[in-house]
C-alpha cells in the first residue's frame, strides 16, 4: 500500500513538473483541411497570437482528406502531452459520427479546449430571384413542393445539413443537388441553375456585395458581424428556433494533462480578446466566440446530438 501511495505521489509529481516546464519546444497544430480553408485560416490566426504567448513556434500540419476524419485521427492518436493540437470544426468532430464509420470517437478521443469561432451561414438566391424577403420566399416554396432545388457543398456536409433543419422548421419540401465543394454550388445558385442555397457568410459575402446573389437572413440567432443589415432567419422568417452556426475550435487528445489544457484555453481566451485577431476573423467572415472550458464538453456533445437528429430526420446517407 505504501508503495502504491508512493507511486501516485511521483507520478502528480511529473505531471506538474512536466506543465510547469510547458512548453519547451514547438508546437504542432494539425488542420485536417487545405490551406485556404475557413479552419485552416482561423487556426492560423490563432496560433500566430499563440505562439508569441507561449515563446514557441507553432507549426501548421495540413493532413486534408477524407472530409477531415484524415488529420483528425492524425491528432487523435498523438502523444496527449499538449505539442500536438488539432483545429477542429463541426464536420470531422460533430457530424461525422452520425453520417459514417470513422476510427476515432471525439467525445472520448478528444478534449476540446477553445473556441475560436462559430461561423453563421446565410441563404442565399441569385438576384433574379421572385421573392423579396424570408416570408415570401417560404410561402413560395409551400405552394409548389419539390420544384425548387437547393444546392449544398456535399452530401452530409455542414451546409446540407444545416439547409435540411431550414427546411424542416420552415415547412417546406425541395430537391437537394449536390456539388463538390462549395464554389460550383454557389456558381449554379447565381446563374439560377439551383435555386437556392444555404452556406457560409464568409462564402456568399463577396457574391452579396457584387450584386449577383441576394440573402433573405443568416442562420444563427444573433446577426452576422459581416452583414450587420442583414436579419437572421429566426426573425424574418418567423423561425424562433432555428439557430444554427458552423464551429471551430482547438482540441488536444483526451489524456492531455489538466494543466497544460488550462494553460492552453487560458492563453487562447486571452489571445481572442486582441483587437487585431478579431478584427481579421470578422473580416475573413468569422465571428469569435467564447465558451468557458468547463462547459465545451456538454458543448460537444449538444452539437453531435443535433447533427444526428439532422441526419436521422432528412434520412441522410453518407455518398
């Protein structure tokens, strides 16, 4: 017995040893998307500021593929000792365990210790459009089911999955068309192809401003930083429960030792209170956000309940 007290002694000992000489050397953040990608510049963002907080490098690892279940799986099975972080968002942590068989269990692989940002998603028509608001739109809709045809970047994506809760809160029945990736999708719904889509304000934004997409309200309750004119769905378009937003965040393996994990949230909170950080996430289209750590795990699991009922109700499979 007092052997076995002397053992977990030593080992609390490491532990904070270990914390307390936190960092020591680079950091490795793997993004399971491309460059270019919105989680790929939020991460980027963030880690400058990191970096400069913790006095050493940190180094992007972009492991793209399999919609982000590649370099998610990647960081899963890292060493837990706080050098390897993973950005993660909506599709490879939340939705992803509903739609198809992946080799990691986020909730209990992961622990998520931040959120950088939850990005709202605006619908969107071409200008052309005949409707001039989110109540004519929706009766439009309601009179003629499965005429219109909405386009998302893919089957299962966030952006099919959020337009499927629009639907299904708004009453109305359309035709999914998917593409691969969003900028096909976006072309179509501008040249009137596709009638309409639900994505990303980051995505549609410059498509607003040049005149040739017009929205009719954003996705989540409160109102996009980057549209501030523009009303959210819940409001214009009477559908007091729909809110719904994309997310992204940094996550460390489960396993990672509590005061590293403190060390890191509370380092990532501090640096998304810059002025300069926030001001280049608003302007690349993402809205900072904050969640105190203790409640990111009932966070986490919230999001992959939602997306499965999302999935389970439109009967969605995996292509």
């Amino acid at each position: 017995m007092k052997r076995l007290a002397l053992f977990f002694v030593a080992a609390l000992l490491s532990t904070a040893a270990v914390a307390q000489g936190y960092p020591n050397r680079p950091i490795k953040v793997i993004v399971p998307w491309p460059p270019g990608q919105a989680t790929d510049i939020a991460a980027r963002m963030l880690a400058e500021k990191m970096q400069d907080a913790l006095k050493q490098p940190f180094i992007i690892d972009n492991r793209a593929g399999a919609g982000g279940s590649i370099g998610t799986e990647v960081a899963v099975k890292s060493p837990a000792d706080g050098y390897t972080l993973l950005a993660a968002s909506s599709g490879p942590v939340s939705i992803m365990p509903s739609l198809q068989k992946i080799p990691y269990e986020p909730l209990k692989d992961l622990t998520l210790i931040g959120l950088i940002t939850r990005n709202p998603y605006a619908l969107v028509v071409a200008a052309s459009f005949p409707a001039n608001n989110a109540k004519e739109f929706i009766a439009l809709l309601k009179s003629s089911p499965d005429k219109y045809t909405f386009a998302s970047s893919g089957t299962g994506a966030t952006a099919h999955l959020v337009s499927e809760l629009f639907n299904s809160q708004a009453g109305v029945k359309a035709r999914h068309v998917p593409y691969k990736g969003s900028a096909p999708a976006i072309t179509d719904v501008m040249s009137g192809q596709v009638d309409y889509m639900v994505e990303t304000v980051a995505s549609v934004a410059p498509h607003l401003k040049s005149g040739r997409l017009k929205t009719f309200g954003v996705s989540t309750a409160r109102r996009a930083a980057a549209l501030p004119d523009t009303p959210t769905l819940a409001e214009a378009g009477n559908l007091p429960d729909y809110d719904i937003g994309a997310w992204i965040g940094y996550a460390v393996p489960a396993g990672t030792p509590r005061d590293i994990v403190l060390r890191l949230s509370g380092e990532m909170q501090k640096a998304l209170q810059v002025p300069d950080l926030k001001e280049r996430l608003l302007n690349a289209g993402l809205d900072p956000v904050a969640i105190p750590l203790d409640e990111l795990p009932a966070f986490m699991r919230r999001e992959q309940e939602r997306y499965a009922a999302i999935i389970k109700g439109a009967n969605i499979k995996a292509e």
